[in-house]
C-alpha cells in the first residue's frame, strides 16, 4: 500500500477537510426531520408514535447502509462512494418535497437515511491518507461532522419558517448535491484504490471484505460505540424533555440546553483522536467508561424531592457527553490498527450498531418512564451500559496479560 506519509501525489489534508465538511452536510440532512418533521406533524395530525417513526425512520436506515456502503468504499474507493451516497441522499431529499401522505414520507425518509451511511464512507476513505500514528486525530476531526446536527437545529428552524418544509427540503437538497458535485471536482483517489486502478494492488474478493466481521473483536468495539455514539445520540433526544418533565424549564429553553449539549460533544470527539494517538486508545476508553459510569451512576438517583439542582445536573450531563464524545473517537482508533485491510467493513459494522443505539435507547428511555415512573431510569439503563463495556474492555485486558506475547487484544 502507498505510504501517505511520504507519496507526493496524494494531499491528506485536503482529503480530510473535503470529507469533514462533506459529512457534516450529509449529517445536516440525516437530521432534517428533526426539526420539518413538526410541521409535517401537524398537517397529517400524526400520533406521538407516528411521529416518533418517522423522524427515527433515517436513523434507522443510514445505520443500516453503514456495513454495505463501507464494504464499496473498500472495493471502489470513498470517492467514487461518497459521491454517489450524497447525489442519491440530495435526490431522496427532493422528492421528500412532493410527498403528501404518511406512507409516502416514510418512504422518503428511508432515502434521506442513506446521509446517515456517510459516515462509514468517510472512515474508511479518510483513514487511509494517514499513517496509524496519526490516524486517531484525523478520525476524530472527520466525526467534528456530527455538528450537522446542531446547523439543523439552528438553521432549518428559520427555512421552514421562510419557505415552508418543503423550501427547506429543497434547499437541503439543493446544497448537499453541490457539496457532492465540489466532492468529486477537488477531492482524489485515496492511495489504496488509486494502486488498485494502476494494477499495483490485487482486487479482494467479497468474502474477504467480509471475513472481519466474524470477529469477536468486532462485536466488543460495537458495544463501546452503542453507549458512547447511540448513548449519545438518545441523550441528545432525550434530554430537552427530561428538563421539562423533572425540572420544569421552559420547552425553549430546553431545546437550547439540548442543542449546547450536542455541539461541544462533537468538537471534543477531535480532541478524543489526539489523546488516542498519544496515549493509546484503550487509555482513552478507561477513562471514558470510568468516568462515564461514575456520571450515570449518580445521575441514576430517583428524582423528586431529591433531585439534584439543576445547575449541577446541566454539569454532570455535560461531563458525561465530553468523554462520551472522547470515547468515539477512540473507538474509531482501534479501527484501521487492527483491520488495515478492511475499514469500510469493519466501521460500518460498528457504526451501525452505534446508530441503531441513537434510534432505541430514546424508545427504552420513554418505556422505561412510563413503566417504572422515574426519569431517571434513562441513566440506570447508561450505567448498566458503560458498566458492560468497562468491564468487558478489562477483563479482555486481564486476559491478554496473561496470554503469550504477539496476540491481539
């Protein structure tokens, strides 16, 4: 494989800030219902669980697409794939427009899920312009792209209002087809496909692509990023009417903490990569699952009359989604050090498994609520989590201590 640290022809950089600026797009548009998705409400007059459906219905799908479409990046390259997930996200995105009936939004949420598979696309594309001692920061800076997420809740909020949903569906579109457009016109082969299409560098088969995924290995890091990723993500959902419910505030202002709490819990995931690099990932994830567990464990106490003060509790949800921001990137970390051959595959195993956290946990949080009457019980089931990866992780550790040099962790 080309060495990205020393080839002339290939700009990491380049390729880094293309790929960021790509997914925090296509993430943009993978959240679109969020904030549209009221106004549809209201015009269909849909139920809580219709609603919840159809905004959690791209979640689902763009976790889904993760393993397929890392699987083609590996094969075809991330920046034939990338541009391709993006044009067809930007066509489902414009149709979204035209839909009328509830059946026929669903049916165009699941295309503006594809959004969501980007990330796997980017993962596997990004990791491969940069050595393994510098991987760890460039994964972490390509995740900053989940702040998307908080440029919907900022910006299609004052669209709709402009435009009306279906404006601001087609202005989405309009920018994420030409964010894929200066994609394909700037950005290059990465090292491994463009040896591939010099005939320097053997086509695998789709068995090989595939054989990672038998790795128990594989499933211990979908775990880690089912709580720090999907355990994130439901927090960021959740969150907002745990305030309202337990402490009263304003709706507004609610939704304001909720969107604070996204966006320094997706900047922090770039310093996650650095400390990964320097100090090991598995460092970084023992202080991630620590700290996290010790954050969830009191934020487990039975609220009521014995709530903490809000401003403290604001703080400890803050803590707990920095280093869970922190632990994604980690995660990502172990990636490509032990699957070289296989990132697409492998991250979008794991990226799923994340994703499909962030579209069940909101659902466990809201039984849970209604089944034992505690709000926090959302952070009973966090704990239980973390606790889960924590011990896991350690005791895999313990194991490798005593197992002959030379075998993987």
């Amino acid at each position: 494989m080309a060495d990205p640290a020393v080839s002339p022809a290939i700009h990491p950089t380049r390729a880094l800030v293309l790929s960021t600026g790509a997914f925090t797009i296509c993430f943009a548009v993978w959240t679109i219902f969020a904030i549209i998705g009221l106004q549809i409400r209201e015009t269909l007059s849909l139920s809580e669980t219709q609603f919840g459906l159809l905004v959690g219905m791209p979640i689902l799908t763009g976790s889904l697409i993760r393993v397929l479409l890392g699987v083609w990046t590996d094969r075809l390259g991330g920046r034939t794939v990338f541009t391709l997930t993006m044009l067809a996200a930007a066509a489902a995105t414009f149709l979204l427009s035209f839909a009328q009936t509830y059946p026929q939004f669903l049916l165009a949420a699941l295309g503006v899920g594809i959004a969501g598979g980007s990330f796997a696309v980017g993962v596997a594309y990004v990791s491969r312009f940069y050595p393994a001692g510098r991987q760890g920061t460039a994964l972490g800076i390509f995740g900053v792209g989940n702040v998307g997420a908080a440029v919907t809740k900022f910006a299609a909020p004052f669209l709709m209002l402009a435009l009306g949903w279906q404006g601001a569906a087609q202005v989405y579109a309009g920018v994420l087809a030409a964010t894929a457009v200066l994609f394909w016109w700037l950005s290059e082969e990465d090292p491994v496909t463009a040896a591939r299409t010099c005939g320097e560098a053997p086509a695998r088969s789709f068995a090989a692509e595939f054989a990672p995924l038998a790795d128990i290995r594989v499933l211990r890091f979908s775990l880690y990023y089912f709580f720090v990723f999907g355990g994130f993500v439901a927090l960021a959902l959740w969150l907002p009417r745990y305030l309202v419910g337990v402490y009263g505030f304003d709706v507004a202002v609610a939704g304001l903490i909720g969107a604070a709490y996204s966006i320094p819990g997706s900047i922090f995931r770039a310093w996650g990569g650095a400390l990964s690099d320097r100090y090991g990932a598995r460092a970084v994830l023992y202080w991630t699952f620590g700290v996290s567990a010790l954050a969830a464990l009191a934020l487990s106490l039975p609220t009521g009359q014995t709530a903490m003060a809000p401003a403290a509790f604001i703080a400890l949800v803050f803590v707990l989604g920095l280093f869970m921001a922190i632990g994604k990137a980690a995660v990502f970390k172990h990636i490509p050090v032990y699957y070289p051959q296989n990132v697409g595959a492998v991250g979008g195993m794991v990226g799923m498994i994340g994703g499909l956290g962030g579209f069940v946990l909101p659902i466990a949080f809201g039984w849970l609520k209604d089944a034992t009457g505690l709000w926090s019980s959302c952070f009973m089931v966090l704990f239980l989590i973390v606790a889960a990866c924590f011990a896991w992780m350690h005791l895999t550790v313990r194991r490798l201590d005593r197992a002959p040099a030379g075998q993987p962790a």
